[in-house]
C-alpha cells in the first residue's frame, strides 16, 4: 500500500539548503527504511531517531507509542525537519493520524504492509503477513486487511520478540534465528507464495526468513515505496539526482549509542554518521 501523506504544501528548501527529512522508528529498524532513502533521495540533510529505550514498538500500548511519536516528531520539527518519515509500522498504524492532526506545519509519510504488491504478486493468493501484535491489532491494519478480503487467504502471524531480538544489534544471532523459524512454521504449514515484512526490523533478517521458506517465496518490503513517496513529498526535481560525497546523518537514541554507531557503520557504510543521545 503506498503511504499517504498530509494534503498541504510540500516544505520546498532556500537556493543551497539541504532539504531536511526526520525519520523515527523505535529502534534499528528503521535503518532499512534510510538505507533505501539515502540511496535514493539526494541532496537531504538527514535526522535519524532510534527509540530503543523504548523499544519494541510493537509490545507497548497505543498510548506509549503515540506518547513517544508525538515527543519524537517534535524533536525532529526542532532540528529542522520540515518531512517526517514514520519508519515503523506500528507507529504509522497508531500514531499516524493523531501526529498530522497535531503537527499540520509538517509533512508525513508512513508505512503499511505492503498486501496489495503481495497479492498482485501472489500466484496462489496466498499470502502471509509477519507483524507485530500491535500492528496486526490496529484498527488501521484490520481496515487495510477487510479491503482487500476476498482477493487472497492472508495468514498473519505476530513475531513477538522478534524485533527485540533484531534490536541486540546481531540479526544473526542464534535467539533471532529461533524466533524466525518459529514464526515462518506456520507460514509453510499454509504454503504460502508471498510475504509481508510488515515491521521495519524484518528486512535486516530477510535472508534467513528466505532461508526458511525457500526461494520460490517471494518478500515484500515497502522501503522502496516509502522512498518514492517521500520524493513526491519533497517535489523537488534534484531530489532523486545523484550527487557525490559522504551524506551526513545525525542520529539520536534513547538506548545505547554504541550500539546504533557500531549496526549503522557496518550496514549503511557509505553515510556519514553522528550519534548522540536522544534528549526526549
């Protein structure tokens, strides 16, 4: 499903400022989501939140996580920020609607499981979703899910755990490689075709999730789409051009710093990367 954003007038830079993009997600996870924003978006300046004290998203209540996006957009609004980039399904899922009421000054764009790529790829419309309990729960996912009923049998599976797994700092760890045969059984037991990554954290596992369903099961991340949108937010034709050089991203975390340095510098190597501590 490609993100929605806020109908109003897109934050367009003076000549030789950088455009400046927010993205948040309640730990590493949203790092796949940059990984993706960074190769494709040029000339932005970015801002990075890690909620890893916080962390998982997915085991807090609604009013934790809506508490937590609303301080961290705020943050990001602070720096600079003129577009946010929710990069956390469950916080697009709880938090989404309530931060563009607040915050109309700012631009936002979420993430959804991507069902309606995964059920036109689908060759059996069968298709499975891996989630967290919060986002399979939200009232916003069940709408996702009863618009597409009929089209595919979609089997969802919550992961708990499994993002706080992830958020060790090791996604091949022998405890992530538990969890994510514990949570593909039931999506072979059902023979699916075609998988949802339906929280940021799973892509940084994709290939043992590949591992355990085999390569005829096709995944699905919405990264890609999430970049396009925030193209088409930011309307600016030198967005997607390249440019040469080492793009700063300062980053922030509510967990330990070494941690988000250390997983950002091995997995986005071509970023130039600042961590400090999340004052919120």
């Amino acid at each position: 499903m490609t993100p929605r954003t806020a109908s109003l007038a897109p934050f367009i830079p003076r000549d030789g400022e950088r455009h400046c993009v927010g993205v948040f997600d309640s730990g590493l996870g949203g790092l796949s989501v940059l990984r993706v924003l960074s190769s494709t978006l040029a000339g932005v300046r970015w801002l990075y939140a890690a909620d890893s004290g916080h962390a998982p998203y997915g085991e807090r209540s609604a009013t934790h996580v809506l508490d937590r996006s609303d301080r961290i957009t705020r943050f990001l609004r602070d720096q600079g920020a003129r577009v946010v980039v929710l990069a956390c399904n469950t916080a697009t899922a709880v938090a989404i609607d309530a931060l563009r009421a607040r915050h109309r000054d700012l631009s936002f764009v979420g993430m959804e499981p991507g069902l309606k790529p995964a059920l036109q790829h689908s060759a059996r419309a069968r298709v499975g979703v891996m989630a967290t309990e919060a986002t399979l729960r939200s009232p916003r996912f069940e709408a996702l899910l009863s618009r597409w009923k009929g089209e595919a049998e979609v089997v969802c599976v919550p992961c708990p755990g499994l993002a706080q797994a992830i958020e060790s700092g090791d996604p091949e760890a022998p405890a992530v490689r538990a969890l994510v045969a514990r949570y593909t059984a039931p999506l072979r037991a059902q023979a699916v075709d075609t998988v949802v990554l339906g929280c940021t954290h799973y892509p940084w596992v994709a290939p043992l999730i590949q591992e355990a369903l085999g390569p005829a099961v096709h995944l699905i991340d919405t990264a890609q789409a999430v970049a396009a949108q925030t193209a088409r937010v930011l309307s600016d034709p030198n967005a997607l051009a390249d440019e040469s050089g080492c793009l700063p991203v300062q980053a922030y975390t509510s967990g330990d710093t070494r941690t988000l340095q250390q997983f950002a510098q091995r997995h986005l190597p071509a970023l130039d990367w600042h961590v400090a501590r999340l004052p919120v």
